[in-house]
C-alpha cells in the first residue's frame, strides 16, 4: 500500500453496488462493510488479502461488533445478532417502522455500547425518517425529522453526538448524557449548499453521508456526488478536503494496527454509465494514509 499520505487507491476485494458502514475489527485486525442493494456483508483481512462475504435475502444496511463475539446487523426487517462463524441470525428488534417505504440506514454504537440506527424514508418527502437507540434490551425513538439519517460519530469524549440528514445537506450536533444517553442542546454543526436543479457535478460539493471522527475530535465526512472527504474541525470549520478519483463516497472509518488508514467506501449504483467508464474504482473500498488517527470503533451489548 502507497505510503504517501491522503492518496487513496483501492483495497483488494469486489466492488460493491453501494458500499456503507466499514469498521475496522481490532480482534481480527480486518475491515468489515455492507453492500446494501447487493445484499452481502463482506470482510477483508489486509495482511491476507482474504476476502469473503455473505449473502443475505434483505438488505444489510450497518454492522458493528458486539461485545462477547457476533456482529449487530441493521437490516430492512430489524436488528439482528449474526454470528460469521455459523451464518445463524437471530432477532434481537424487529423494525419499527413500514418496511414497504422504510429501512434502517447508518448505524454505530456509541462508547457504553449503546446502538444506534437511523432511517431511510426512501420517498424522501415528506421527512418521515428517524433515529432510534437500542440499549441491549429495548429499541427507543430518539429523534425524527430527516429524509436520510447518517453521518453518526461521537466526540473523543462521548459527549456530543453528531448526526446528519443527507437529503437537507445539514449536520447537526447533540449534547449527550453518557450515563444514559439522553440528548439535549441540538446546534447545527455544519451545512452545505443544496444541489440546485440541472446543476452540473464539477460545480456541487456533494451532501454529506457516513462520518468517523479522530483522535483530535475532527469529524471526517464522505460528500455524496462531492468526489471529496471534508475534515471538520468541533467548531464545523472546514479543515481538510480530500479530493477522490469517485463521484460518491458514502463512509470513512479509520483502521490498521494505528487507526490511521482511512478506509472510504464508495457505490456506483444508479451512477450514469458515462461516469463509471471514467471512474473504474466507484463501488470499491478506498484506503489512504492519514496524518491523525482515528477513533476505535465501538463494540455494542
């Protein structure tokens, strides 16, 4: 892998039609990640290369570790328990919500090991998605309002949660409670220009997806159609931008052995053809060097 710091080129494994959620396990030192409409949830070990994947007959939407082993899978039809060892799936909530015009989206647990999930209202209008909590036995509305729910981090300390609306352009900042993760004291954080109609693509700076935040508490966002990362800094200062050889990257998450490669995921679903001969990498799994590293990923209970 190059060593040349924030120049991204592709992992070894598949594209994917419409990669999200990447997290770097530290007890298998691999990347994890979905492929939503492609229905597989897919590993990579770097040291190997091994690559495997499992198919599934709903879309996997987010994944993370689960304290004492298996992974959490947010998926249209619930939150599930799934083992990689066994494929065996067990149902921990069912979905909350009409599955024919909802689904869950982007999904992390927070550092008591809380989990997290939003929703897609895929109409898109009226605004009807939202977020919901999961604390190892009940599954709680949070919060509502949003067409797209993304963009979840936390701070280094675990008190300001972050959460986007892709569809508005908008991220918005919670105060939390650590003990119970209640949320109080919402700001917006950071808000981009809409995409006008008719716009040509060199012109938008895309609206912003997944999100990872680093040691120095900056919050790293992927710009949907932006072909760019932005670095925020906890003012909302823009810090960094990143261009990418892709039109759309849905998520970064930092991973290696010293959380400082900064793995995107990208999709090419839905992208126009004369864009995907020009741009080969759209669906793979971006790597780059960073010069900060990131947060750990969170384990749920």
């Amino acid at each position: 892998m190059t060593t040349t710091l924030f120049e991204p080129t592709p992992i070894e494994a598949p594209a994917s039609l419409l990669g999200e959620s990447p997290f770097w396990h530290p007890d298998e030192a691999a990347l994890y990640w979905c492929d939503i409409p492609g229905k597989r949830l897919n590993r990579y070990h770097p040291a190997s290369g091994a690559h495997a994947f499992w198919a599934f007959d709903c879309e996997p939407a987010c994944c993370a570790p689960l304290l004492g082993g298996d992974l959490m899978l947010g998926m249209r039809d619930g939150l599930w328990r799934f083992n990689t060892a066994t494929g065996e799936r067990r149902l921990l909530a069912a979905a909350p919500y009409d599955t024919a015009c909802e689904r869950f989206n982007d999904g992390k647990a927070d550092p008591q090991g809380r989990f997290w999930v939003g929703t897609i209202y895929e109409p898109r209008d009226p605004a009807m998605a939202h977020l919901y909590c999961w604390d190892g036995e009940r599954l709680t509305q949070v919060a509502g309002g949003v067409t797209v729910s993304n963009g979840l981090a936390w701070s280094p300390d675990g008190g300001t949660l972050y959460w986007s609306d892709t569809k508005s352009h908008r991220v918005r900042a919670f105060a939390m409670d650590v003990r119970d993760g209640r949320l109080s004291q919402e700001r917006e954080f950071a808000s981009f220009a809409l995409k006008q109609p008719g716009q040509d693509l060199s012109t938008y700076g895309g609206r912003p997806d997944g999100a990872a935040v680093d040691v120095e508490g900056c919050y790293w966002t992927a710009m949907f159609e932006g072909q760019r990362l932005l670095r925020l800094a906890p003012s909302g200062e823009v810090l960094r931008e990143v261009p990418l050889p892709v039109r759309c990257a849905t998520m970064p998450a930092f991973g290696g052995h010293d959380l400082r490669t900064l793995y995107v995921t990208t999709a090419q679903e839905g992208r126009p053809q004369s864009e995907l001969a020009q741009q080969p990498w759209a669906g793979r799994v971006l790597q780059m060097r960073v010069d900060v590293p990131g947060l750990p990923v969170n384990f749920a209970r």
